[in-house]
C-alpha cells in the first residue's frame, strides 16, 4: 500500500510540474509565416538562396536557418484561377507536414482578399439569407478540412475570416450593422471546424494590436450574441499603422501591443498569438532592414516573456516576398533574406 501510494504521489508531483511549466512563459513559442505566394513564385521559377548565396527549398530554409516551426496558409471559396483555393493548400500542407512543421488555416470566407477594408461575399452565395450563408460558411470549412483530414493533415490553428475587424460576409456580417449576425457567423465557423478537428485551435483575427479598444469592441460583440473563439490572433504593422500618423513611432505601437495581449489574455482567458507582422524591405538603405530585424527581434522576445505566456507565438507575413510589389517582406531581389530574417533567430 505504502508503494501505491508514493507512486500516486510522484504521479501527482509530475502532473503539478508538467502543468507549471505550460504556464511558463515562452514555453511551446511558436515562430512561423505566412506563405500563400509561394507556389505562385515557384510557378514564375523563382529561385530561394541562403545568406550564402545556395540554393534552397523556402520552406526548408525558413525551417533550418530561421528557426520556424509553423506556417500559415490562406484559403479563398472560389478563387479566379485556382490561387488560393483548397487545392493548392492541401499541396502546400502536404509539404509542411514532411518537414514536420504545424500548419494553420486562414479562412477568408471571401473569392478573393478579405480585410478590414473589405469583406465581398463569395460570388456563390450571393442573395442567400443569412441561415442560408451560414450554412454556406459550414458547408465551406467542413469541406476544406474534411479534404485535409482525408489526407491525415490536421491543423494546429484555423483562423475564422481574415481581420475581421469590421465583421465579414458584408453587409450582412458587418459588426456595426448587423453585430448579432456577425457574432453569428464566427460561431458557425467555430462549430464547423470542432465538427471536424475538435482539439484543433479555434482564432478570431484583429488587425492593429496596438488598439485595444478595437479588440474590447470585437470580443465583446462575438461574446455578446453567442460566438466562441479559443485564441485571439492580432497583426502588428508598425509601418502601416504610422503611415499617416506622424506622430506615432515603432516602439511604442510594439509596446502598446505587447500590453494588448497581456490586457486580451487577461479579459477573455484566452491565449494570443501575432499571426501576422513585417518590416520594411529597402535594398538602397540597409539601415531599414537593420531597423526591421530590431523591432522583429523586439517583437519575439517581448512577445515571449513579457505577456506572462499568454503569447503563443509570432508569424511573419509573406516574408519571401521580393522586393517590388511588397514592401514589408523580408528577401532582397536575388531571393535572399535580408538582415531582417535574423530578427528570429535567437
């Protein structure tokens, strides 16, 4: 009996343990990106090259080089040309899962992009009522989760719209006009996917972490009539949020960041994650990338251990972009990472 019980004990010593160190801060961090413009690249025959000047597999490089342990992907309803579609995330997570990497999906519910500024009803379902497009929204996450299940992919994350900041589905989804349907729609997306995956991580995405106003407001309203979330995700662009505000700087929309998610931790029970961040790319003045690699590094470490482990992890948006069309990616225009990449390694 003496032995039963301080096995009993020493089982119990090691959950008490194995639960603290979850709570730790920076434990399980995640530190990952966004790549849906990759396949388009490789299609045109772009060529990814290490600091060296070696050629490289992207995902792989991003892996072994800058420490990522995850990626994300968008997925768009009836995409014009396939971009985006369920197809090409299914190729992508195919490739994510042989490198042993975890995967999150980013539902746009839209045939193309999906912002605060926008938010266009699939072509398909236009003119349905709003039961109708939530069945919609249903049918179209089960559909595209089922397709990864029946290829033994589960996701880690799935997002449920894109900075859904204003709502989605607009008009009908739009939080100012029509708040209950908007709170309607997150839930129906949040049942879809537990019908699919239920240990898989249900996020609400904001954009502008800095605003913590903008997340009471959001939060609040999905709670309100009835939406569930299990994570928040928030995009952190210190660039686009000074462009016009001359008088905000970078370190403090990191820091007002980095008190939003403790602030969102603490008011909803939930844990955050930065699911999309970049810095300026400028070949001309490499100061700038220097001064991104700062503020990402920043971002990281604060984001790690000064959130009290409520931050779950940190996501660059599209950093293999070229410079050009992008500005905030994180390659120069021989497909190299710039001095900013070195902001993950740590």
């Amino acid at each position: 009996m003496k032995r039963i019980i301080f096995s009993l004990l020493l089982l119990l010593t090691f959950a008490a343990a194995a639960q603290a160190q979850t709570l730790q801060p920076g434990n399980d961090f995640v530190k990952g990106a966004d790549v849906g413009f990759l396949t388009g690249q490789e299609r045109r025959g772009v060529v990814f090259r290490d600091r060296n000047g070696h050629e490289r597999e992207c995902l792989e490089l991003l892996k072994n080089d800058y420490q990522m342990s995850a990626i994300r992907m968008r997925v768009w309803v009836n995409p014009r040309g396939g971009s985006c579609d369920k197809n090409e995330l299914l190729a992508m997570a195919r490739r994510v899962k042989a490198l042993g990497m975890q995967l999150m999906v980013d539902f746009h519910y839209s045939d193309s992009w999906a912002d605060p500024g926008k938010q266009p009803i699939p072509k398909a379902w236009l003119g349905h009522s709003f039961e109708e497009m939530k069945q919609d929204l249903r049918q179209h996450t089960v559909e595209v989760l089922s397709l990864l299940k029946a290829n033994d992919i589960a996701p880690r994350w799935v997002q449920v719209g894109n900075e859904t900041t204003n709502g989605l589905l607009w008009p009908m989804g739009h939080i100012e006009q029509n708040p209950e349907q908007y709170a309607g729609f997150i839930r129906a997306g949040y049942d879809a996917v537990k019908e699919v995956f239920p240990e898989t991580i249900v996020i609400v995405h904001l954009d502008r972490g800095h605003r913590q106003s903008l997340y009471d407001h959001n939060l609040d309203t999905i709670l309100k009539y009835g939406g569930k979330f299990d994570m928040v995700g928030m995009s952190l662009y210190p660039y686009w949020a000074m462009e016009g505000h001359p008088e905000l700087n970078a370190d403090d929309i990191i820091t007002d960041c980095i008190r939003n998610i403790r602030h969102v931790g603490e008011k909803y029970h939930c844990d955050v994650m930065i699911v999309e961040t970049g810095y300026e790319v400028d070949e001309q003045h490499p100061e700038k990338m220097e001064e991104g690699r700062r503020q990402l590094a920043r971002v990281i470490s604060e984001a790690r251990n000064q959130t009290g482990g409520r931050c779950r992890g940190v996501f660059y948006w599209e950093p293999q972009c070229l410079p050009g069309g992008y500005k905030l990616g994180a390659f120069d225009s021989k497909a190299r990472p710039t001095a900013i990449m070195e902001g993950f390694v740590e």
